[in-house]
C-alpha cells in the first residue's frame, strides 16, 4: 500500500515538458550559507535555454574558505554587487518559474534563504527540483555527483562554476522529459 502511494508523490513531484524553470547554482565562500560568492541562473522555456547569467557576488565576509573547490577569491568578488544589490536581477530571472532546478537542491535552497534572509527579503515560495534524485529516477544512476551525471549523458562541465554546474542541471531536466 505504501508503493502506490510513493509512486504517486514521486509522479507529481517530476517536472512536466514545457513548464518554465530555472536551473540554479550557488558557490559558497565560507561555511555560512549566507556566504555565495557566485550565483549562476539558467532560464528554460519550452523545453529551450532562453537565457543563461553569471553574478559573482560580494559575501559578507571576506574570510573565504573554499577557493581551493571553485577558485573564486575575496579579491575576486571585493568589488562586486551584494546579493540584496543583485536580487533584483537575480528575482527577474526566477520571475514566472514553475520550478528552480538544482543538483543536491537542499544545498542551493538552503543558500537562496539564507542570502534573501541575511538581505532582508522574501524568499521565492518556487519549489525546488533536485537533479540528483531526477537522476536517480530517471536513469537509476549511482553515483550521482554531477561529473557523473554528465560523464553518462555526454554533457560537458566545469565542475564548481556556476553557470557550468547550472546549465547542466537545466540539461538534465531537459533530458529526463525527453524519456
């Protein structure tokens, strides 16, 4: 009895062809979730790229932990917008998305409120889709790290850039409707 019902959550939670929605990627500087330093922003409409961005972002702390992952510095970004600076940009591209797509989703999520939190503001009520589970549903694919994800469908990445890592979360969505 338990079965029919998982399967049921499962088929409303997968994300139908030709909704709008946004591939999301953050890279953080510190263990804060507060802290991106970089956001990348993949708009799908119709099954299509419509428009890809690229924000480096000025956390609230210089002290940065993790250049060594995604190479991004304090004097990278010491000069650059804060995320309430950018949230306007960053809110019109998420603007009329049915879903925000991302690669362990509980990850990017968890970032998105806490900068729109530390920022003051609202954050989007827009449900998450998380590529590692799509995966998994999809292709039953394990191990789910991005790089393997794209390694199996041929998809090209530079791991821990974010707009690399957010258009092949789009990519993936992409596919998996095309199943």
């Amino acid at each position: 009895m338990g079965r029919p019902k998982l399967a049921a959550a499962r088929a409303k939670a997968a994300p139908l062809p030709n909704q709008t929605f946004v591939a999301i990627d953050f890279e953080t500087a510190d263990y804060g979730s507060d802290s991106a330093c970089a956001v990348g922003l993949v708009r799908v409409e119709g099954g299509k790229i419509v428009r890809k961005r690229h924000h480096f972002i000025r956390p609230p702390r210089p002290d940065f932990k993790f250049t060594y992952i995604h190479g991004i510095s304090w004097e990278d970004v010491r000069g650059k917008p804060t995320f309430s600076e950018l949230w306007p940009d960053i809110e019109q591209d998420l603007r009329g998305a049915d879903f925000l797509a991302a690669h362990n989703s509980r990850f990017d999520e968890g970032v998105l409120k806490a900068c729109c939190a530390a920022a003051g503001l609202e954050a989007p009520a827009t449900p998450f889709v998380c590529t590692v589970r799509l995966a998994r549903e999809t292709w039953q694919l394990y191990p789910t790290k991005l790089p393997d994800v794209c390694r199996f469908l041929g998809l090209s990445l530079n791991h821990h850039e974010a707009l690399s890592d957010a258009e092949a979360c789009a990519r993936i969505v992409i596919l998996s409707q095309k199943r």
